[in-house]
C-alpha cells in the first residue's frame, strides 16, 4: 500500500508540476490585462503587448518538486494516521480538525498553495515580472482558498446545523446588503456617526473654499506655543484617522501638549471637482491653510505635518513656496510619506508606462477616480485579511463584524480628481521627478527639494505595505535641514495611530544623528525603545515651537469666521 501511495504521489507531483508551470504563464498573461481601479474584475490596464516568455530554472524546478513529494508523502501519511495536521488560522477551527476530509482539503491547499508560490522564485525573469508573477498568485491562491466556499468550509457547515439554516440566511442578508451598499462590510457601521462618536475633538471650521475646509481646535492649556501648528492628512482618506477616539487622537495629543492646532479637511470630490489637478491641491489647498494660518494666528512661521499623500502634497508646496523666495513653514514633520518614489513595495506592481498612459487617457482631462475603487485596490494588498476573512465571516458564516473605529474609517472612501490622480502617478510612481531638481513643475515653478532648508522629522513604520520603510527613509537623503528619523513598529495605520498612553509596540532612533544611505545601515546602528514614538516627536516639536503664549479665547480673526462647529461638513459627505 505504501508503494502506491508512494507512485500514487509522484504521478501527482509530476503533474502538478506540469500544471503550475503552465498556470504561471497564463496568470501573468490574464495579470497584464487587469486594472487597478477595479480590483474584483480586473488590476491593470489593459496593454497590447505580449506577455513576457516565463522560464525556470531546471535545478529549483527539481528541487521545488523533490520537496513537494517530501511533503505530500507526510501528507498521506498523516491522512493514515487520521485528520492531518494544519497550521493556518483560516482553518484553525475545531470543525476543520474534526471533519478528516474537511482538513485533508485545507492542507493539500497549502501545500499546494505553498509549492505554487515558490515556484515564483524559479522564474527566470526581471525583477519587476517576477514581483507581478508573485502577486497574481497570492491573489489566485487567496481567492482559491477551500474556506471560501461553503461546499468545502467545515466550520460554516457546522453553524448551518447547529443554527438549523440561520446563519445562512442571515448570510444572504448580510451579502445583498453589502450589494446594495457598494462594499464588503469591515464593521458594524451602523454604530458610528462623524461628529457625534468619532472625530469629537472640540473645534470650528474657519475657513473654506471648494478643495477644502481649515478646522481650528479649542486649545486644551492655558497657553500655547507661538507657532502653530497644521496637519494636512492625505486626500485619499478622510482626517479622522488623526481623531478616531479621544484616547488615540494625535490631534488631541497635539493640542494637549500646547500647540495651536489646524487640520484641514478635505472635500470629498463630486463632479465639480472633476477637473482639479495636483497644482489646485496644492496651490489653493496646502500653500492656502499655511497662509490662512498665518493671518489667523499672527504667526510669522507656522510647524506643519504632512501625512502619506499629505506629506508628498506638503513637500511639493514647500518647494514651490522656496523656489517663490518664501519661508512661512518653520520645521516639517512627514509621516509614513514619499518623496522619493524609488522604492513603492508592491503597488510598483501596478505602474507601467502603458497603465500610466491608459489612466491619462480616461481620466487626464477630468474625470473621477472612484473612492470605493481605490479602497477595494488598498484592500487586495492583503487579500487574506482585508477581503476573503470578512466574505466568509459576513456571508458564509453569516456573522456581523463588530464595531471598530479604524475600519469604519477605512470603509469611509473619498474619491479623487481624474487629473490630480493621473499627474501624481506619472510625476511620482512612474517619473520620480520630485527629487530630481527642476524635473518637475508644480504650481508654474520647477520644484527643488534642496531649497526645503528647514528641521524636519521623518516617521517611517516598518511594515508599512503602502509606504515601504525604505522609501520613507529615502526623504532623508534629499532634504538640506537638520533632520531625525525615526523607525516605529507595525503598518502604515497602527505604526502611527500609537498612543503613549497604550503602552503598545516599539520605535528606534539613532542618537549619533547619523543617516546613511540605506534604511539597513541605519538600522544597523539604531537603538529600541519601548512604547509610542510620539513622546519623541512631541519632545522635537515642542524645540521648533517658540515660546509659550496665553492661548485664544475664540476661534478665527478677522475675516476669518466660524463657519461651522467641527468636524465640518465636508468630512461627511460620501463618495
């Protein structure tokens, strides 16, 4: 019997091989014809040109094949002994473990799942086909996952009976509301409301126009610093991610260390703004809440924070400010950002020149770039976690997710303007051209990064999968100022949404001031500290702030009235 199980085995191997290797080619060839706006159908635009002749490597092929049957024939082995072992948290319920078959299923998957990821690396490829090869199967093998569907999930078999069909029913509700709404369900979000249980900081809108509106914050001392202080969150998002609960708000933080504190708040783009272009954002957007700063305050310089895009937005407006002969911008904080756009991690898998000019096309004269398009796109970077966890949960399983604020904010999309869009990635993902001096033009100027003379501080989190670690880093070898770099633990959202009060993760520093030309050298030489990385920024901008003054009575000056209290009508509009 061991025998033919054995031969039983290395049929199946040599086939499988055979299979994969032919899967490879026409995944990448269906791959190349995917676009990025629209990620349940397709993830590139569509291209003309053939797809790449996939090669392999003879010797990884063999090897990749000898530990294939290593694995399978302990597979089988197992599978005589009884239910097989499975370490994966999507099939870690005890109705996977009790049902042979059921686990027999879920473990052939992973190996199989396995030995077609490593065959990825037996591409004989460039690096950039490789990359794309390698994320179209982990969409393939996400997507082909047993715990999918419910004819092969154990787990949602078992609370079909044991509910005696509810949760099914409950399922269906559960999808065809989702349907109707536009999106997979993350969260209960029936249970927040903007204004009322998240981005509750005290404030008032002071200023507006059609890009965007300014909230000023109630000062929480007795007095303030002179400079103030301005967050420009990304525009692809919404700003309450700086203000989810009062005990995670940087806002609030902000505020109760003693800076006066502004934010803007973006528009969510109708098709009044379809024609809005980078410099717009810029311009009338970033260049106008630090002038309206200014005139409120009486300031002559302002500190600002840039988040993500609003960090790469902020940098382009210092520049096209430095190259105008002007300096209202003290020091700079940049957050998880980009400005050097050598290193994107995997969204480079998505840029080419044919995608580029395929979105200039559609959209380059005006146009939206859909918000529930762009979030589904954010979403299919972890495809375990952020898309197939929660089809099961919600349809198969028919369960509700329970609430939680992060993910209600995630669900929360903004759309953005077609030529805003389509100059950001040619001059930024494709070109590169925001560190190269004169390459680009923004607001009528040919931008230079070295006239942004000024402090900054440069945040980067290490597992950042939007913003690599390495390309946050890479700011540092571009800006002229005094800079400090520091390194927190986690992603993109939870690296920077990390309350000292909370105890949780880990930064790094380097005391030396050093800044190497590598993320790994630097690293190399930096130093763990336990807890948040916001008592250091704190402690940094507290430096750059000025002296401490009584702080205002009111919101506003002048012209500048309260419009509304915070956080605004703009943060509620939806995509």
């Amino acid at each position: 019997m061991a025998d033919n199980a054995q031969e039983l085995w290395l049929q199946t191997a040599q086939q499988f091989q055979q299979t994969m290797t032919e899967s490879l080619s026409k995944t990448f060839a269906s791959f190349q014809n995917m676009d990025i706006g629209s990620v349940s159908t397709k993830l590139m635009a569509p291209t003309t040109s053939a797809p790449p002749d996939i090669k392999f490597s003879p010797e990884k092929l063999q090897t990749l094949q000898q530990q294939y049957m290593a694995a399978a024939t302990e597979l089988w082995s197992q599978c005589l002994q009884g239910a097989p072992k499975v370490n994966d948290r999507r099939f870690a319920s005890e109705a996977w473990a009790a049902n042979p078959l059921a686990s027999f299923t879920a473990a052939a998957y992973l190996l199989n799942a396995k030995t077609l990821t490593d065959m990825v690396t037996a591409v004989e490829t460039d690096a950039k086909t490789r990359a794309r090869i390698q994320f179209a199967v982990e969409q393939m093998t996400a997507a082909a996952a047993p715990s999918n569907f419910l004819a092969l999930n154990a787990e949602a078999q078992k609370k079909a009976l044991d509910t005696q069909g509810e949760s099914l029913a409950k399922g269906i509700q559960n999808l065809l509301h989702d349907i109707q709404q536009g999106h997979v369900s993350m969260t209960d979000e029936s249970v927040f409301e903007v204004g009322k249980n998240v981005a509750t900081t005290e404030g008032a809108v002071v200023f507006q126009n059609d890009y965007f509106q300014l909230i000023e914050y109630k000062p929480l001392t007795d007095k303030v610093y002179e400079k103030p202080f301005l967050l420009v969150p990304p525009c692809i998002n919404k700003f309450y991610i700086l203000d989810l609960q009062p005990d995670n708000s940087l806002i609030r933080y902000a505020s109760e260390q003693g800076h006066r504190t502004f934010v803007v708040s973006w528009r969510n783009p109708d098709a009044s703004l379809a024609k809005a272009t980078w410099d717009n954002y810029v311009e009338d957007a970033v260049i106008k809440a630090i002038h309206v700063t200014q005139d409120i305050t009486a300031a002559k310089t302002i500190n600002a924070l840039g988040f993500c895009v609003g960090g790469t937005m902020l940098g382009s407006a210092l520049a096209v400010l430095a190259a105008r002969g002007e300096k209202p911008v003290a020091s700079a904080t940049f957050l998880t950002s980009m400005l050097d756009f050598a290193d994107t991690g995997v969204l480079d898998v998505f840029i080419d020149e044919a995608f580029v000019a395929y979105r200039e096309k559609e959209m380059g004269a005006g146009g939206l770039m859909k918000g529930k398009d762009l979030a589904m796109t954010f979403s299919f970077l972890r495809p375990n976690d952020l898309v197939w966890n929660y089809v099961v949960g919600n349809y198969l399983k028919g369960e509700t997710p329970p609430p939680f604020d992060l993910l209600y904010w995630n669900s929360d999309s903004t759309n953005l303007p077609g030529p805003f869009y389509a100059w950001y990635l040619r001059n930024t993902y494709l070109e590169n051209r925001l560190t190269k001096p004169g390459q680009a033009t923004v607001c009528g100027e040919q931008i230079d990064l070295n006239l942004v003379d000024m402090p900054v501080y440069i945040y980067g989190s290490r597992e950042d999968h939007i913003v690599p670690i390495g390309g946050a880093y890479a700011s540092t070898q571009y800006l002229p100022g005094k800079k400090r770099f520091v390194m927190g633990a986690s992603g993109h959202i939870a690296g920077v949404i990390n309350p000292p009060a909370k105890g949780k993760r880990s930064h790094w520093t380097r005391e030396d001031g050093q800044l190497p030309a590598s993320i790994d050298q630097w690293v190399a030489g930096a130093t763990e500290h336990k807890g948040s990385w916001w008592t250091d920024w704190s402690n940094w901008l507290a430096s750059q702030a000025g002296k401490q003054i009584a702080a205002p009575k009111t919101y506003g000056k002048g012209k500048y009235k309260v419009i509304e209290p915070a956080p605004g009508s703009y943060v509620k509009a939806k995509a």
